[in-house]
C-alpha cells in the first residue's frame, strides 16, 4: 500500500492558513484588499476582541452573483489572474485566491453579498466546510465576518500575543492603507469604539490629520518627483514631528503598502542628522511605477515587493526629499507636549480577557527632550541679562497654529468640549480648516538665516542658552549644540577638500592589541585599511603596529578611530569609511565646543549666532538635538494669562 497520500481539501487548506492567516492583521489585510479590488468607496473594519472574537469587514464594491461567491471559498478561485502573463503585470491587491479559503478553514465566517438590483446572497462556513447557501433581499457590495479565529487550531490560538498587540497591528495597517488610499472613506471600530475615520476627499494631509492629530497641520511638506522609470508624491514631516518609531514612516507603491527597507534608508539618509538616531519622521509616500517593473509574488503575506531599479528608486527618494527640506525653514516650535500612549493595562487587553477597550490616544512625538527650556525656566536659574542695543520693529510673524481647532469652535459657535466625531460634517469642517489655513504655507523658503542675522541678543539663561528677539518672537539658542554645528560643518569641509586621503605619519607608532577574530578580517581585509588611510603592519603574535593615519583626526583619537575601523571590517568585511569619519568628526565637534555654563560676553554670542546663520543646516547639531527653538508673542502671552 502506498505511504504517500494526497491530503484532503480542509487539511491542506488549514496548512494553508499558516501563511495567509499568520493573526488577525492578515485577516483584515485580505478583505480589505479584496473591498479595494472590487472597486469599493467606503470600507468599514468592526473587531471585537482585537479581532480574535469578531472581524467584520462591510463595503459598498460591486459584490458577487450567487455563483461566484460559492467559487471564491475554493482554493485558487480568482478573478484577477487568468494566464501565466498576468504575473508579470498584476494591478490587483489580491491575486492568489487562497485567502478566503485560508481564513474558512481556521474559524466561522458568514458572507453577506449583492450585485446592484439583484437578490444578495448569504453563504456560512465553518472549519472550512460550506454549511449553508441562502438567498435574501438585495444589497449592493459584501459583508463579510469571521469569528472565533482559530477555534479549531489551538496551538494557533496560545502562540498569539497579548490582544493589545494584536489590536495595534491592525491598527497600523488600516492607518497605512488608508494613508495609501485617501480616496477611500476608512472607518474602524474596536470594541464598539471608533479608533479613526477618514473621509475619502482623496487629499493625503486631510488624512494624515485624522490618523496623527491636528498638531502636525503646520510641520508637512508636499514632494513630488518624478524621473523616467518612477514618480513620487506624499507628505513628509519637518524635523521636530519625529517618533521612536519607523511605523511612521508609510511607503506604497501604486497604491499597495509595502514594507521596503532600501527606501527607508533613504528617507533617514535624506533627513541625516536632522533627527537624532533612533527617531523617525512621519512620511507618507505612494510611488508609481509600471506594474511590469514590480514583482509583488515575492512575499507570502505580499508584504514585500521587489523592484527592478531598486538604487534608482532609493536614490529618487532621498533627493526629493532633500530638495524639499533644502528650502524650508527648519527651526523648531514651543509646541504643547502630547498625550501620553496608555499601556495596555489600561485598556485590560489580554488573551484571557475580552473586555472591551478603550479609544487608543494617538501615537504622537516620543521626544520628550524636544524643549528642555520649558521645565528650566520654571526653576530659580541665573539669567545674564544685557540690555538690547538694536531693539527691532517689524510686521508680526506668521500666527502660530497651536489654537487653530479653538478657533474653529468659535466661528461656529461650538463648545470647545464637543464632541466632533459624532458630527461627520461638522469633523470634516475642523479637518480641513486645519489643513487649508492660509497659516500653513507648503511653498514657504528658508527664512532661518534671516532670522539669525537680524536676532537681536537680550542675554544668556543659566550660561547654557542664549536669548534672542526679532520682531515678537523670542528665541532661545543652545550655545553647545550652536557650536558643534559650526565645528562639524568645518571639519567636513576640510575632510571633503581632498580629493584623495592624505595620511600622518606617526612619530610614535601606536601598538594595539587584537583579538583573534580581528586579526583574521585584517588579514583578509587588511587592504581596505591602506585605502582609507591606516597604514599598519604586523606586530608580535596579536598585535599590529599602527604608522600612519588620515591627517584629519586628532593625534589623542587615533586608537579609537583604528578601533572603530577594526569592528567595522570584523563585521561588515569591508570599512564604512563615510560612517566612522562622521561619528569621529561629530565626537571632535563636541569635545572641543563651548560647554554648558560658560559665560560668553554679548560679543561672542552674536559671533557664535552669526557663524550659526553661515551653516547649511543650522537647525539641528550633529546628534540630531535641536539647536535654536521660538516662542510666539502669543505663547509668551498665554503663560502670564494676558491671552
């Protein structure tokens, strides 16, 4: 008798589902994907229990006729790929016909779908099995729900984590899909509460506001750029609307959101020590491209694509947006701190635990640090004051944005507790005020030398920050970070002056000793060293003598620039030469720049602003901190109550 049998439809179904059915996500993933496929408008996503209970997904598509829909439970069964051709051109979201077939076989699922002025159709199957087919009035699109997902696959079940987790996985992929489709109304519910809602006008910042909260209305900017092969457009964030996370950062290619790694790259490349290390700006991206010059049949989830120019793409991307931050003014706000993220005890989400949760706050700037002035200025701190010789009169500066909801409450005469959400109109209205306010200008051109050159100095808080006026706005300046600009930009001019690498011989060679590991990559490495400038030679049994070294580092950093290089080759078998040179030259620029505490007369101060207003980027110090950040006459105002 023959040991190799063909498995059963339900069983093979089941193996299937661990693929397409990874957790609830995928769920939503895939209905939501076929919602768009069939040309729907308004999608609406339900989940109880962060969809492990219930998952409900209701569109206004063009549905499926009794036959079809008996069809679309088989495995394979598709209306969007008919020849091996259509591989290579896909324009669907979906295209396998194994979904559906998946999630049957691993929970309950009821579909509820209509063709325009005809009967609609109820089919509901269990564990896979088709237990009923029944005819009911008309309706136009499909409803479909899941429930009990992975009743009958336990061990599926306990490897879940906990349903917070779960939930914020949908969450983000709903915020991602509806970033990518903004002509689509989205509305989500969890628990019987609305997470967000957008409203499908088809304009990218109108949603970005109803995911992100108003607060970001004043810091995007539009990019587009295009070239022969691609074309972007979407929304990126100015510096300060930075997160701990790279979740803020949505990339979609003709309109599929995707995860791209090389693209990410290239949007931190872009940004570069604006933002410190670790943070991440919020970007909105959809990049369209020819679908025979994209591969989506690379990952099972389809969550990854492969494109067939992928450097040029990456390369588009960090110059569009490099072009964009190149001509704004970057310098930071006073802004109100946020919200804190509740735990997820607080919502009690857990596995063993279905109560309902509670509406998750909105996940908004992490870096606490973005205005240590604030609490310093609560405190008793010494303030050298000196009297303001060029006090300066001018127009008002732009109005700041900080109230823009408020006064939409009171042109409308709306109580400032209303609850909006509950008036789509009304939520609307507020969303596009914010986002189309004359106070936001998308097109508006650096005016952060400006505001340098025309400070006028008023003193130095606690010898740390110094103070500054123009027009009615106050500016306080970190004179530490001020100068490491300064000195990083220096040091990268001079470094980048030389065409070739020129190195300093040693007076007195540096002997380092070595560890196995790193005494096998510089043999078989050991060329890349002489390129970029470390001339060494064996030295003893671990050790090597160091004879030479690039003429730009600083005699008391040779050992840790070698060391450095050393971990490097261990590592990546090759030196990141750009890398070590930067973090060396940003180590140099802070340990030789004016410290905290140092008294500067208002001389220095105005030479050190000066030669600020000269950099290319005198927003940020290298690390990424802010170095200059403005409070608005109003700001002031409302502290001493007088607004």
């Amino acid at each position: 008798m023959s040991q190799i049998k063909v498995m059963s439809e339900s069983l093979s179904n089941k193996i299937a589902a661990g693929e397409v059915v990874e957790r609830p996500k995928s769920i939503v993933k895939e209905l939501v994907e076929n919602a768009l496929d069939a040309g729907a408008t308004t999608i609406k996503i339900v989940t109880e229990g962060a969809g492990i209970k219930k998952i409900m997904v209701e569109d206004d598509g063009k549905g499926m006729s009794m036959e079809d829909a008996k069809l679309a439970f088989l495995r394979h069964a598709t209306s969007k790929i008919f020849s091996e051709d259509d591989l290579f051109k896909i324009g669907t979201l979906g295209f396998r016909g194994e979904a559906l077939a998946a999630i049957a076989s691993v929970s309950e699922v009821t579909l509820h779908t209509g063709l325009a002025s005809k009967s609609s159709t109820i089919i509901k199957i269990s564990s896979g099995v088709m237990e009923s087919v029944t005819e009911s009035d008309g309706r136009i699109g499909t409803n479909i729900t899941v429930e009990n997902l992975f009743y009958n696959t336990p061990a599926r079940l306990k490897h879940l984590k906990s349903l917070y987790t779960e939930y914020m996985h949908i969450t983000e992929y709903l915020q991602k899909m509806a970033l990518a489709r903004p002509d689509i109304r989205f509305e989500y519910i969890q628990d019987d509460k609305q997470v967000f809602q957008t409203f499908g006008t088809g304009k990218l910042d109108e949603t970005l506001v109803m995911i992100y909260g108003d607060k970001i209305a004043g810091y995007m900017y539009e990019v587009e750029k295009a070239d022969t092969d691609f074309s972007i457009s979407g929304i990126i964030s100015h510096p300060q609307m930075q997160r701990a996370s790279n979740k803020v950062m949505s990339i979609s290619i003709n309109q599929r959101t995707v995860r791209h790694y090389g693209i990410n790259r290239a949007i931190i490349a872009a940004y570069g020590n604006l933002l410190p290390k670790g943070m991440y700006p919020i970007v909105a991206f959809d990049i369209k491209v020819d679908n025979q010059l994209v591969d989506v049949n690379v990952h099972p989830a389809k969550l990854e694509v492969r494109l067939s120019q992928e450097a040029q793409i990456e390369q588009l991307v960090k110059s569009a947006i490099e072009d964009v931050l190149a001509n704004r003014n970057l310098i930071y706000k006073n802004v109100h701190q946020p919200k804190k993220i509740r735990t997820s005890e607080q919502f009690g989400l857990s596995l063993e635990n279905h109560a309902k949760s509670q509406k998750i706050a909105e996940d908004v700037v992490s870096y606490q640090k973005l205005s240590p002035q604030i609490e310093s200025m609560q405190k008793e701190k010494k303030i050298i004051y000196y009297p303001n010789k060029n006090s300066e009169s001018g127009d008002l500066v732009s109005k700041p944005r900080k109230d823009i909801l408020q006064s939409f409450y009171q042109r409308s005469n709306l109580d400032a507790n209303t609850d909006v959400r509950n008036d789509e109109k009304a939520q609307l209205e507020v969303v596009r005020d914010v986002t189309s306010s004359n106070d936001v200008d998308f097109g508006a051109q650096n005016t952060a030398v400006d505001t340098l050159q025309q400070l006028s100095i008023i003193g130095q808080f606690d010898a740390t920050y110094i103070i500054g006026q123009k027009d009615h706005a106050l500016y306080l300046i970190d004179q530490h970070a001020a100068q490491e600009r300064i000195k990083y930009e220096e040091h990268m001019q001079k470094v980048r002056a030389f065409e070739t690498i020129t190195v300093q011989e040693l007076l007195f060679p540096l002997v380092i000793i070595l560890l196995p590991e790193e005494l096998k990559a510089i043999k078989l490495y050991g060329e890349d060293f002489q390129k970029n400038g470390i001339l060494f030679e064996k030295f003893g049994e671990n050790e090597i003598r160091i004879n030479g070294v690039p003429s730009w580092i600083n005699k008391t950093d040779i050992e840790v620039y070698v060391r450095k290089a050393i971990a490097s080759i261990t590592k990546n078998k090759a030196i990141d030469s750009a890398e070590i040179r930067e973090q060396e030259l940003i180590m140099l620029s802070c340990k030789y720049s004016i410290k905290a505490n140092d008294i500067l007369s208002i001389r220095e101060m105005e030479v050190l602003i000066d030669m600020l207003s000269k950099t290319k980027t005198p927003y940020t110090c290298p690390h990424g901190r802010p170095i200059i950040i403005e409070y608005t006459k109003g700001e002031v105002e409302r502290w001493f109550k007088r607004a």
